[in-house]
C-alpha cells in the first residue's frame, strides 16, 4: 500500500518535472510568430513575415527576430518595401507592467535594405497606413539605435530620382555615431552627400545637444549645415549653419519644394532653425550675380498651400540679375563665379533676336505655394541705368500674382507700378497700372553719358493683356500711356541730332551751347493687340519743335517711329527732314529720311501742339512745376485763328 502510495506521489511530482523538461527541449518561440505577425501587419498596414522569433525572458527581456520582410502593398511587383537579417531589441518589461510605459532601451538592426518605390502617377510602395492605439495611455521610449549594413534604395519617378544610401552607426553609447552615404541622381541631376550625426541615444537627452554634419552636393548645387539640435525629434533647439551655393538658385526647387526664379551665380549663408512648425532660414548674407543680398526666409509647410514668406534686402544690385523674375536669362558674361556653361547660356540669350522674355510660366509651380515677398535695393549699379533704388512687394494667393507695387526711384521721382496676373485656362491674365511721379531728366540724360537736362517728367500708363509670357501678353496686349514734361532743359545736341542740324550738333558736342530750354514735351501712346502707335508726341524747345509719328508691333518687336524737328531760328547746316528709327526693338536702326522738308515757323511748330491739348488735363506734373505748357497752349490758340481748342481744364474754349 505504501508502495502504490509512492508511485503515486512519483507520478504527481514527477510528470511535471518531465513535462517542463520535454518543453525545454522542444519549445520554440517560433511558435509565437503566428501571434506576432497579424498583429505587427495590422499596425503596419502592410503584410509582415517573420522567420524566427527568440526571446530571452526577464526584468529587461531580450527579443530577436530574423529574416523579416514587410510587404510590399498588393499588387506591387519587385522587391519588398524592407528585409531585416536581424532585429534585436531589449523591452523593459517592468516599467511597462507597473506603467504602462513601453521602454525600448536599445534596437539593433543587421543588414536592413529597404527599396522606396515611386511611380510616375504617385504612387508610392512606402505609404504606410499605420493603425495606432487610441486607448493607450503610455509613453514610447526607444534608445540606443545600432545599425549595421544599412542600405536605402530609392527610385522616386516624380522628382526624377534614383539613389542609393548606406547606414550605420559607429562607437557606443555617448560616443556612437550615425553615418549616412548617398550617391545616386536627384531631380535628373547626379547627387552625393555625406552625413554624420550624434549618438542615436542622446536624442531624447536634452542635456546633450544632438550634433549634425551635412555635405551635399547636387549637380551644380552645394549645401553644407553644422550645428546642433537641443531636440531632434521634435526640430527644436537648433544651432545650425546653413550654407548654399551654385549657378542657379532657381535649382533649390527640388530640394526646398517651392519654386524659385533662376539666378545668376549666387552664395548665402545664415542660421537654420525650426519653431512652432516653420523652417526659419535668418540673418542670412551673401552674393547673387554681382548684387549683395541678405535678410530671412520663413517657411511653414503645415498648409493645404505651402507659405513662404521672404524679406530681402540689397545694397548693391545689378538689374540684370534679377532677369529670372521676368523670364529672361539672369546675369551677364561677365558676372563672376560662372561657369563656362552658364557663360554660354547668358551669351546665347543676350544673342538671340527677340527682346521681350518668351519664357513660359509655368502656372502649377504659382499654385504649388503662397508667397509674401518684400524686396527693397538701396542703389541700383550701373553706369548706364538712370535708376537709384527699388522696392518690390509681391504677393502669390492660389496661384494669383499680386504686384502692389514694384517701384523705381529717379532722383527725387518715382515709377510706381502695381500688377495682378491671374491664371485663366494655361494662359495669364495681366494687368497693370504704371503712375510717373516728377521723373527727374537730369538723372535719366546722365544715363547717355552724352545728354543732358533737367526738370521732370509725369504721367501714366495702362496695360491688359492674355498670354504664357510676358513676350506673349505684350503681343496680345491692349494699353495707354500719357507722359507730360513743364519746363527744365536737355541737352541741345539730343534736339539739334533729331533735325539733323549738324552744325550746331557739332557745336553742342564741343559745348556750345550745352543745352536748351524746354517749353513743354507731351507724349500719348496706345497699345492695341500688340501694335504701338503715337499718337501723339511733342517736345518743344528753345531751339525748335520736334514732332513724332509711327510706332511699334511687340508681335514681332519691329519699329516705325519718324521725328521731325521744326526749327524756331536760322541755323546754318540745318536741314530738317524726318529721322526714320526702324529695326527690332533690341537692334533699332537710325537713319536720316529720303524726303526734303519745308522749313517751318514758329506758327507752323505751335499748331503741331494741336493734337494734345486735350490731353494735357490727364496729365499730373507734380507740385512745384510752372505752368509753360499753359503758355504755350495759350499762344497756339492765338496763333489757330481763334479755332475752338481744349482748354487746360478740358472745357471748349475759343
């Protein structure tokens, strides 16, 4: 009886002890994998195998997975979105169950390659749906991460993109290092980069900044950021130095993702930092072409529309460098820093025929981000431009260009200019306003470096016109301008040279005289579906009237303009007959008429004034003016025979 007794207490503790020692010899944890994978699936949104599955249990457990591949979405043919030789990871298990707190002190990656895919429609393999838990209350921590043998393929059909990354991390601990290698092509262009940040454990340690060093180059694009960050994860705390450089700032598109106008040969470099969501490029300094140029950008990306928001300023500028905002070819030949194929480019554009930018604009970059801009040049280089400084204030909203104004300073003058350019189908609505502000003579006739004058100039201008250009809107264009000169005086070889009077040409040239007086000029110009026409303009001086005629056609940007000087005194050699200036608007031709002309008088010269009487009322000449041209208006209805004329005010007089 004692003898089955035993047994029976040898099977009762026995079969346990043998049941624990079969499973010990046979357990696999691999049995857990159909557990794990629809669950790691699901998160993902994506299909996940995984061939092994080891855990070490205790306070901190010890997880291994090998050959792991995460799917690529259905349908998808090629290589898999990832494939991990090895992912070893340790959870603290404690804080989790005493917490709920999901404490991953170290993730170690062997061999992972990872293929992003993007087709030419959009569609990319790497749009994870991720399914989170709303329910948890926990925090997540991950730690140390440690990759070795990383390898990031990217072929990205939309930004004409295919490269090639290597990862890994090298050190331990606070010493460790991530190290990135790309090499491949961005954007059509050829890339490499090189990067190296701090330890992977110190970026949730605020008390150790996170230490960044970035070199890429893409095509002829150069970019270099060095610094820290206080917070990586969150963009925070940034001590960063940006530098960029290249041919054309116009190629940082691809990189920044708003669209820039080209650019000669440029420079900059400022400090980078990241605050309530927007990227913040300050007190940045540097050269564009042969222009100085400084001030911020402000990017916030967190909108249906991307917001860029610029103030810029320069004290130097030269206009031609700004040929990228008009669509035309930035630059000169001889703006430093070019290489021999931008030089090309810059030597073809200014060779070509047409002067008007054809350039077409492309309406899905306008719509692509709205845009604040504020640009103001302090002085305006250039021996032979009769402009001193500039102010631009442009606004882009849903692809609409609002120009309010750019403005142009000329001694103490002004041309303001506001313009509204609205996408319509694929082409551009435009619209602009122009008003002439006391335009000082004096700083425009130093522009020759042979004429002189003084005084001032007033007036206005319309424009309305359709096209993908600004070459295009021009020919299709519909447009007025009036411009109005009281008193002063220009240089008299500029109006003896309209009348061909060579003797006091040769006179004016040696310096006498120098200039004559101006009585009045008055100029009306109109714009219909790309054809110019004067129709009417008069300047009248000292020396005599001159009279001009004929116009232009921006279609194919020829001239047919004719001046005619009436002389008010005897002068020997003179022999008035027209000057005909034809050619294209780039190369205009000037050459004396074939037919004689009557001599005229001072009667004859005064009712040429005729036509813009009534026209002078529209005109603004600005306060301090004197009132020459209502003299000689007064004398021209003397002289009319009482004939019925516009007044000044507009009202019929006799």
């Amino acid at each position: 009886m004692e003898r089955q007794r035993a047994i029976r207490w040898g099977i009762w503790l026995g079969l346990p002890i043998v049941v624990i020692i079969l499973l010990a010899v046979v357990w696999r944890w691999d049995w857990f994998i159909p557990m794990v994978e629809p669950r790691v699936s699901a998160a993902l949104g994506r299909d996940v195998v995984i061939g092994h599955l080891h855990v070490s249990p205790g306070r901190r457990t010890d997880i291994t997975l090998t050959d792991v591949t995460i799917a690529n979405p259905p349908g998808w043919s090629g290589d898999p979105l990832a494939h991990i030789d090895t992912l070893a990871l340790e959870v603290d298990v404690w804080a989790y169950l005493r917490h709920g707190a999901l404490i991953v002190p170290w993730v170690a990656l062997e061999q992972p390659r990872v293929r992003l895919v993007q087709q030419s429609d959009g569609k990319a393999n790497y749009e994870l749906k991720l399914s989170g838990d709303s329910s948890s209350s926990g925090t997540t921590q991950i730690g140390d991460l440690r990759i070795a043998g990383g390898d990031v393929h990217a072929q990205l059909a939309k930004l004409k993109a295919d490269f090639t990354v290597r990862v890994e991390t090298k050190g331990e601990g606070s010493d460790a290092r991530l190290i990135a290698d790309a090499r491949g092509t961005y954007g059509a262009a050829p890339i490499t980069a090189n990067a190296i940040g701090g330890a992977l454990l110190s970026l949730r340690d605020p008390s150790h900044p996170w230490p960044i060093d970035l070199k890429l180059q893409n095509g002829e694009t150069h970019l270099a950021l060095t610094g820290t960050l206080q917070n990586p994860v969150h963009l925070a705390g940034a001590a960063l130095k940006l530098q960029l450089a290249g041919q054309d700032m116009g190629q940082l598109e691809k990189l920044v993702g708003f669209p820039i106008p080209k650019t000669p040969p440029y420079h900059l470099a400022g400090n980078l930092n990241f605050a309530e969501k927007h990227v913040r490029f300050t007190n940045f300094e540097g050269h564009v072409g042969s222009s100085d140029l400084e001030g911020e950008f402000n990017i916030d990306p967190g909108r249906d529309r991307m917001l860029v928001k610029a103030e810029l300023q320069s004290r130097q500028v030269d206009l031609a460098d700004l040929g990228g905002f008009i669509g035309t070819e930035p630059g000169r030949t001889t703006t430093p820093g070019q290489t021999p194929a931008k030089r090309a480019e810059v030597r073809h554009a200014e060779e070509k025929s047409n002067l008007l930018p054809d350039k077409p604009i492309n309406l899905p970059q306008l719509k692509f981000a709205d845009v604040v801009l504020r640009y103001r040049g302090q002085h305006i280089k250039g021996r032979s431009v009769p402009l001193d400084n500039f102010l631009i204030a442009l606004d882009i909203q849903d692809g609409e260009i609002y120009v309010h104004p750019v403005s142009f300073g000329v001694g103490a003058g002004q041309i303001k200019i506001d313009i509204r350019l609205t996408p319509e189908n694929r082409t551009i609505h435009a619209k602009a306003d122009a008003d002439v502000r006391q335009l000082d003579v004096s700083r425009m006739m130093a522009a020759t470096h042979v004429f002189h004058g003084a005084g001032t100039i007033s007036g206005t201008a319309q424009f309305d016109g359709r096209g993908n250009s600004m070459a295009a809107m021009l020919a299709d264009g519909d447009g007025e301008a009036r411009l109005g000169m009281a008193g002063g005086d220009l240089s008299s070889l500029l109006v003896d040279l309209s009348g061909l009077q060579f003797g006091n040409a040769v006179l004016s040239a040696l310096g006498f005289p120098t200039r004559t007086e101006v009585e009045c000029f008055v100029t009306d110009m109109a714009l219909r579906q790309g054809g110019m026409t004067l129709r009417t303009f008069v300047l009248d001086t000292k020396e005599g009237i001159v009279n001009g005629s004929g116009g232009a056609n921006l279609k194919n940007e020829t001239l047919d303009l004719h001046l005619r000087t009436e002389p008010k005194h005897f002068s020997i050699g003179s022999l008035p007959a027209p000057i005909n200036i034809t050619g294209t608007l780039k190369s205009p031709t000037i050459r004396p008429g074939a037919e004689a002309a009557a001599r005229g008088g001072l009667a004859a010269g005064l009712a040429a004034i005729f036509p813009p009487l009534a026209l002078l009322p529209t005109i603004q000449f600005g306060s301090g003016e004197d009132h020459r041209c209502d003299n000689l208006l007064a004398g021209a209805r003397r002289e009319a025979g009482g004939r019925r004329l516009p007044a000044p005010d507009g009202t019929a007089q006799k």
